[in-house]
C-alpha cells in the first residue's frame, strides 16, 4: 500500500514535467513555422523584386509625360508587385507561379499565370501598350466644344417694362395722395 501513493506522486510529477515539455515543443514547432511562414514570404517578395528589375527596361521606354503606371511593390499579408492602380502581379498558392491579374468593375480577371518571368514581361508589355492605347484615344475622342456665339437681345423688351413700371408707379402715388386728401377732408 506504500507503493501505491508514491506511484501516484510519482505519476502527477511525471505529467506536469510531461505537459511543461509538450508545451515547449509545440511551441518549438509554432516558431519553425512561423519561419517558414516568413521564410516563404521572404521568397515572395524576391521573386517579385527579379520580376520588377527584369520590367526595368520596359518602363524606360514610356515616355515621361505618360503619368498612368505606378510600379512598386506592397509589402503585407500579400506582397504584390503593381504595375498601375487596377493592375498587379502577385504570386500563386504555391508561391512559385506569378498571376498577372486586373481588377475589374465586374471582379478580378487573371491577364496570365505562368512559372517563367519573360511570360509575365510579355503580359505585361501587352497590358502597357493597351493602356497607352486606350490613352491615347481618351486624349483624342475629347474634342473641345465650340464657344457659343453671343445672341444679341432686344432692348426694346426692357424699356416698354421701365415705361410700364414707371406709369404703375405715378398712378399708385396719385391714387394714395387722393385717398389720403379724401380721408382728411
């Protein structure tokens, strides 16, 4: 019967050392994972940056005064690589595919997806020639509309509206300064 309590004593020191530790391994394992989490994302963002230096000569070539492409790239949950304000790269579920897509009254459209950066550097020239395009017929389908000619008016209009005005005015005083002299009298 002595056996049986230090077996007990024995068991609960046992589980909480048992339980301290899986605690430590569990949180051992949240931390690999959250480097993983970050290493991924860190390997996001770089796969973003070859794409952004490889679309370097790409930009060089639209003139200055074309002010509609602003290319950079957004940190967060998501990095994206943005290439104007509807349009980005972004990478795939499994962090190696990049998705051109655009935003859309109507939802987000995907312009293209592949593994391999000189796809996405064709989709992207494409894109940019199109809005340039699109630009440029904006700029154009815009005439500016003509000033209207003057119209003359009639001047006669306004003085029969004084001379009415003024006879309206006289009899109106005539008529007060008779019924005030009738009412005196």
């Amino acid at each position: 019967m002595s056996d049986m309590p230090n077996s007990a004593t024995d068991a609960a020191a046992e589980k909480p050392m048992r339980l301290r530790d899986a605690l430590r391994q569990a949180r051992i394992e949240a931390a690999d994972r959250t480097g993983v989490v970050v290493d991924l994302r860190d390997a996001e963002v770089a796969r973003l940056e070859i794409l952004n230096e490889a679309l370097d000569p790409l930009f060089e070539q639209i003139p200055e005064r074309i002010d509609l492409f602003d290319r950079g790239i957004s940190q967060g949950e998501n990095p994206r690589l943005w290439i104007d304000v509807v349009a980005h790269v972004a990478m795939g579920r499994d962090k190696r595919i990049y998705r051109f897509v655009q935003d859309t009254r109507f939802g987000r459209i995907v312009i293209a997806e592949s593994h391999e950066v000189p796809a996405i550097i064709d989709a992207v020239t494409d894109y940019v020639a199109r809005r340039m395009v699109e630009r440029e017929h904006a700029l154009v389908a815009t005439p500016i509309p003509p000033e209207p000619e003057p119209v003359e008016k009639k001047r006669r209009s306004g003085f029969w509206t004084f001379a009415l005005g003024f006879i309206l005015g006289a009899l109106a005083l005539f008529g007060l300064a008779l019924f005030a002299t009738l009412r005196n009298m």
